[in-house]
C-alpha cells in the first residue's frame, strides 16, 4: 500500500494551499481531485489581496482578470451609489479585489502545490477514510474505475460543503446552509454601457429577499449571481421557488444596468454554502483528520464569501501538522475565526431582516464602502464593527 505522510482531499483553495504548505515544509504530501482540472466551480471569484499575505509568491497577473477599486451598491434597482474601497487618493492597494474565473485560480493554485513539492492526482474521488492507531487509511475510486487503497499519517479534508471526509471521520456537524446561484455571461467594456465599470463590484440588495445579487466583471464575461444568505428563510422557499427567486433577481437585475441576455443560452450554476454557524470539533481527537475550508463551514455568514477563509484554514491545518499539533487544531481555527464570525452573524441577521432600513441608514454612507472592504480583507474584525453598525442604524431608525 503506497504511504504518505499527508493526503489532502479536494484542490479547491483549501486544499491547494494546504498541501502547498505542507510540502514545502517537506510532508510527503498527496493532492487528491474527483474532478479533472482545470474544472469549473461555481463561484463569483471575488479575492480580497489579502489572500497574498497567505501565499506571497502568488502572482496577479496570472489569476486576477480585473481589479475591483470600487463598489457601486443598489436598493432595488434605484438609489445608487458608487463608492471607493480606499481613499481615492490613496495608493494603498491592500483593500483592491482580484476578480478570478475560479477554473484558472483553482488550476494555478493545484500546480503552485505541485511546485512546491505535493503529488497531484486528479479524476481521483476519496469514498471514505478508516482511522486506527497506525494512520488512516483513505479509499479511492478514479474515473477510469481503478479502487485504490493508500495509508497516510495524516489526512485534511478540503472536499467542500459535499464532501465525504466529515462524515466518513465522525466530524460531522448541524450546517446552516445559504444557496446561491451564478452564470456566466459574455461581456464587452466597450459597448457603450455607462453604468457597468470593470474596475467596480455591483451589488444589489433589494432584489432577494434575505439576500443579494451580484455583477462581477471579469475579462471577457460577467459573473452575475444571487444568494439567499438567512438559511431559515431559504428554507422556506425550497426547489423551485429559491431557483426561480433568484433567476428572477439576476434577469431584473441585468436589465436594470442596461444588458439584455438571451438566458436560454447561458449555463446557470447553483450551489450550496456552508455558513458559519458556530463552534464545532474540526479533528480528529487524535489529531489525524482535519477538515478545512468549506468543509468545516469557514464561509462569512453576512458576505457569503469563502476563498480567503478556504485558504487561511488549509494554511493553519497544515501548519498544525507541521508542528506535530493536529489535536490542536480546532482551538487554533476557534481562535482566528470563532469571535469574528459569530459577530458577522449577528450582523447578518440584522442586515438580512432590515436591508432597505440598513441600505437607507447603513450602506449608502461612503464609509460603509470602505468598512465592508476593510472587513471582507480581514484589516477589521466584525467583533469591533457589527455592534456599533448595528446600534446606530438602529439609532437612526428610531429617529
Ligand atoms: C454562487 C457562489 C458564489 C461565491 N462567490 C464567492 C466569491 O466571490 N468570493 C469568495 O470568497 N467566495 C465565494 N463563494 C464561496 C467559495 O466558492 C467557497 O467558500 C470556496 O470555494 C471554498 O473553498 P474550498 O477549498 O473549501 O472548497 P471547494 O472550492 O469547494 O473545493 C473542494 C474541492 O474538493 C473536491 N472534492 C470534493 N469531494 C471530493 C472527494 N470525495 N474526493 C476528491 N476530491 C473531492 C471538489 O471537486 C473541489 O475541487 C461563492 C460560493 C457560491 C456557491
């Protein structure tokens, strides 16, 4: 039976830069991907900079289409407004946003893996792992059909909000579950357009209930999307009625800026997200199975956003490993996320009940540009934010 000192599964950016990490601090470290990359996965590919503090050598002009300075914001297809992420006169770049097409960023990150030293086996699915006292033992299938058993003293599951390795190791926990939805649409910047920037995020708000909708510029495209982010609200809007909910707030939406689309032609993506929803065991009490990324549920409760959070997570599990302190790991991703995310949920809570009142009160202040790019980079925490945000909307509407 080949033998590793690590296999990671799944090379989403949990993953990829877990096994990254390891490798480079010399773990004999597998990749294993059930798809074959480069793959598709459906995503907005919104990346705060921040994500270079995690892995400095990543290079921008290879993943970033566009770089977003700015946020133009919506209620209800009116009230627009049209704010910066820093200063306008500021150089500082560290709040900017890469906007990536997650089949390239994916890619690039698996093989920045592979640089550093990680095998990568893609078209590989892990159906499950068995822990005893001598390692863990994963099973796997590839899509030729071949099974294959492989021994590891240490295995991250990065395998996303589906994954196998929570249940399959016991680590499995009650998920608050947001769904969003995302399509592709060709795009060009030259057509005359004067609403639709490629250097800015729109982002509307009152076209979801509980929720928003989303343009994103990218190269030659726009990803255009939506998400309900309030689960117990989702849950009362299942199957059709959420897909044509948020349909309908993309269609609306696009028409609004001014893009009329033939939808019929447009391959339309949805996916479940795995928010924050508390303090949950993410190993193994032997240390030997850590669940990173989406697959510990590390996704902003108020933003949805999840790439940094994947990132940052795959970084610490490996980290841990390296220092032979896997048991650890749940108090050292407790402890970088824990108060902040519980915060962001708060907040969302309030944001997603009251949006126009928030719009009117919080969001259309130029500052809140500012706080919320601040706040998706990690430069403030939501433990210092959400409670002063939300006592003076609550302030103002009481006026
Ligand atoms: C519509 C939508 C829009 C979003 N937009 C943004 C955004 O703009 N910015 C942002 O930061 N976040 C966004 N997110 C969230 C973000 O996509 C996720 O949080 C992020 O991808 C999590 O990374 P990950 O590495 O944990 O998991 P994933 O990216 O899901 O990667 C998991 C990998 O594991 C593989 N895998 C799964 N099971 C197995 C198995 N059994 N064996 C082997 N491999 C397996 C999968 O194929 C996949 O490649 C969005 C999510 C959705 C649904």
């Amino acid at each position: 039976m080949e033998d590793w000192d690590l296999i990671v599964v799944g090379s989403g950016p949990a993953g990829s830069i877990a096994a990254a990490e390891a490798a480079k601090a010399g773990m004999r470290t597998l990749l294993l991907e059930k798809r074959t990359l480069p793959r598709h996965k459906t995503c907005g590919g919104g990346v705060p900079v921040a994500l270079g503090a995690i892995a400095p050598d990543i290079d921008p002009s290879v993943i970033a289409e566009k770089q977003v300075r700015f946020m133009r914001h919506t209620w209800q297809f009116g009230s627009p407004v049209l704010a910066p992420v820093a200063s306008e006169d500021s150089k500082d770049d560290s709040l900017t946003l890469w906007m990536v097409q997650r089949s390239v960023f994916d890619h690039y990150l698996a093989m920045r893996a592979v640089r550093f030293g990680a095998e990568l086996r893609d078209g590989v699915t892990v159906k499950s792992v068995e822990n005893a006292k001598e390692g863990v033992t994963v099973h796997a299938l590839t899509n030729g059909g071949e099974i294959s058993h492989l021994h590891s003293d240490f295995v991250i599951g990065a395998d996303g909000v589906n994954g196998v390795i929570a249940k399959s190791a016991g680590l499995q926990f009650k998920r608050n579950i947001a769904m969003a939805m995302e399509v592709e649409a060709p795009h060009s910047y030259h057509d005359g357009n004067e609403i639709l920037r490629e250097d800015a995020i729109h982002l509307e708000y009152g076209a979801v209930p509980y929720g928003y909708a989303w343009i994103f510029p990218k190269a030659d495209h726009l990803n255009v999307g939506a998400g309900i982010f309030l689960p117990q609200a989702q849950k009362q809007m299942r199957g059709e009625t959420l897909r044509e909910t948020l349909l309908k707030a993309m269609r609306e939406y696009m028409s609004s800026v001014g893009v009329e689309m033939d939808w019929n032609r447009l391959r339309i993506y949805a996916h479940p997200l795995p928010l924050w929803s508390g303090k949950h065991r993410l190993n193994t009490l032997d240390g030997r199975i850590l669940l990173a990324g989406d697959a510990a549920a590390l996704v902003n409760p108020l933003f949805g956003d999840g790439i940094l959070h994947a990132a940052r997570s795959g970084k610490i599990a490996a980290e841990c490993l390296v220092s032979g302190d896997g048991e650890n790991y749940t108090n050292a991703i407790n402890s970088q996320f824990a108060d902040n995310f519980d915060a962001a949920r708060k907040l969302a809570k309030f944001f997603y009940q009251w949006t126009g009142l928030v719009y009117k009160y919080g969001i259309s202040r130029p500052s809140a540009t500012h706080t919320a790019a601040r706040l998706l980079c990690g430069e403030a925490l939501f433990t210092d934010v959400a409670g002063k945000a939300m006592r003076r909307i609550r302030a103002a509407m009481s006026k």
